[in-house]
C-alpha cells in the first residue's frame, strides 16, 4: 500500500513550531486486531518520515498506545513491522481500531474528530490519485473537476487540520498563487499556524519572490577546483540552476532524471548550473561523481548559510530555476515528468 504524502518531497531548512490545541492532555488508542499472536509489535509512525514515535506489544489481540500530539497530524500504524500500513490522522481523542491483521488498512477507526475529516478528505482525492504521480494519466477536464473538488473541501472545512493538505494539493494541479493564498487566508488562524500551514504561508512569500517572467540576479560561486563561475556566463543558452545537496535524499532521488535530460539535450542550447548547499567538499564530490553530474557546479560549502541560496531564500530542496537564454525566468521548481515535458517544448 502506497503511504499517503502530504505535500512534497523536499528537505526543508524551517523547523515549524509545534502548537498546542484545546482537546484533553493526550491520546489513547485502544486497538483490537484479530489474527495477530501474542506478543506482536505495534509501531506509530510519523506519516511524512517513518520514524517510529510510539510503540507496545499485543496481548490476546488488544494493544493500547498512549501518548499526546502538539497538532493533528497524519500518522501510521503497522504490525510485527510489517507492510502492511493503517493510515490515521492522529489527535489527542480517546480512539478506538477495530480490525483483522489481514485486511489492516480498512480498519475501523473511531473517536477522533480529525481522522473523521481525513477520511472525508481521503474520499474527495481518491478518484482523482493517478494526477498526483508520474505519468499518471488524466485529462485537464478531470484534472480541473480534481481542483474544483478539492477548493469546495477546503471551504467547507476552513477549521480543520486536514484542509491544509487538500489545499496544497489543490496547488499542486493548479499552481494558482492568487487562490492558493485567497483560499489560505480563509482558514482558521489556528489551522494557518500548524506546521503545514505554516509551510504553505512561506511557499506563498515565496511565490512573490524570483517571479517567472522576471531575469534571475546574477550570482558567482567557486567550482571544485576554486575557480568562480558566473551565471551570466551562460546567457545565450537555456539553463536550469539547480539547488541540491549530496546528503539531501530527494535531491539524489531525482539526479538520475536531470542526468537523462542533460544527456538527451546538452547538444541543443541547454545547460544545468548546480548550487550545492554541502558544508564539506570530500561528499559533495563523491555525489557528483557517483551520480554522474557532468555539469558546472558550485558551492561555498556554507550548508542552509550558502550565500547564493541566501540570495534567493532558498529554504527547501531540491528547488530550481529555469532560465531562457537571457536569463528569464520561465519555470520554477520542474521535477521528473513536468521537467521533462518543459524541456521537451523549448528544446525541440
């Protein structure tokens, strides 16, 4: 079973703030699984990391897990650490699971007022999965319907944890700016202040910064060998200034598709221009050379400090500019098909 994603995969600089809520002082999960032996594992997971964050054992098919949360938050459960993965949107209720081991992702989940509205919200996204993964499928005409369907959950739920979600992934089929921040500023001050809204308010301020349309600043930073390379020095061609780092998982997760496209259209005006936010070289140069980054690269090994990322208010990565040959921007952050698909119609 594919984990659910709240948003992006990227490697984040801010660290949100947790808030507190007015509920009782923690949870209480009280789970009965038929068809599990004595003695089995039970592991909450954090829903974005999978790390595990609470853990006990069954006795005679029942578990209980105690604990508090700061905010709602999307959660995992899963048995003797097996792929099998209940999805639960976790708050600080007195919750009940009531499920078979062999059938543990269409457990009953009751008590908590969050996962109510998750559930809803699973139910408005579910027709429309394959638009939210590569190569997918899908028509606009749907794809808009996906839209629409999501917009009317965030209305109809402006008091609700879970609306950030469906309103960044609303964003993410409509790249709309102007709605993504009109629809945020209809939620709930408390539910803008959850970590996840908080990260659609910085990709709002972010969104106002470096527009498409507009020329990207010139910068210049050191290659590996100490000689400063210039961004202007490659006006005349298209360039994708590319921000990453060798210890950023995404980042390396996407390499091999830049590394394609770099190959497949060196030869026709194209160039990648890579900005490592690595604070010590000896990795930063074996992630070059194992990942095969035939490219210009530079850095001043200063991590989330790297002036040039400091410039642009670079927070997050694996994030990226794509230049026209007068250094204009005309994408921003393209990753996997949509960066092929671009690249495809301006480098024919």
């Amino acid at each position: 079973m594919r984990h659910f994603k709240s948003f992006l995969f990227v490697c984040v600089a801010l660290l949100f703030g947790a808030i507190s809520f007015a509920q009782t002082k923690g949870y209480i999960i009280s789970g009965s699984i038929s068809g599990v032996e004595n003695g089995a594992s039970v592991d909450l997971l954090n829903g974005n990391s999978g790390q595990p964050e609470n853990s006990t054992v069954i006795k005679d098919g029942k578990f209980t897990l105690k604990g508090s949360v700061d905010f709602p938050d999307f959660k995992l459960i899963t048995i003797n650490k097996q792929p099998r993965y209940l999805q639960i949107f976790l708050d600080n209720s007195n919750i009940s699971i009531k499920g078979r081991i062999d059938s543990l992702e269409s457990a009953d989940i009751a008590g908590s007022p969050s996962h109510e509205d998750f559930k809803k919200f699973l139910g408005v996204i579910k027709p429309y999965e394959n638009y939210f993964v590569p190569n997918g499928g899908g028509d606009e005409q749907g794809k808009q319907k996906a839209i629409n369907e999501l917009i009317n959950y965030v209305k109809q739920n402006p008091n609700s944890y879970v609306a950030p979600i469906a309103l960044f992934r609303s964003f993410q089929l409509s790249e709309n700016n102007k709605q993504l921040e009109e629809l945020f500023s209809s939620l709930n001050s408390k539910i803008q202040e959850s970590p996840v809204g908080k990260y659609i308010a910085y990709q709002i301020q972010e969104s106002k910064m470096n527009q498409i349309g507009t020329v990207l600043d010139d910068f210049s930073q050191d290659d590996p060998s100490g000689k400063p390379i210039k961004l202007s020095s490659f006006r005349g061609k298209y360039v994708l200034v590319d921000f990453w780092a060798s210890w950023c998982g995404p980042c390396r997760q996407e390499n091999p598709n830049i590394v394609n496209l770099y190959n497949k259209y060196k030869g026709k005006n194209f160039e990648v221009f890579g900005v490592s936010l690595d604070k010590s070289k000896e990795p930063w140069l074996e992630a070059i050379k194992k990942d095969q980054l035939t490219w210009p690269h530079v850095s001043d090994l200063k991590g989330w400090a790297n002036e040039v990322a400091q410039k642009f208010r670079i927070t997050s990565i694996p994030q990226n500019f794509l230049l026209d040959p007068n250094g204009v921007i005309i994408a921003k952050n393209l990753r996997g098909e949509d960066l092929a698909v671009k690249l495809s119609q301006i480098l024919k």
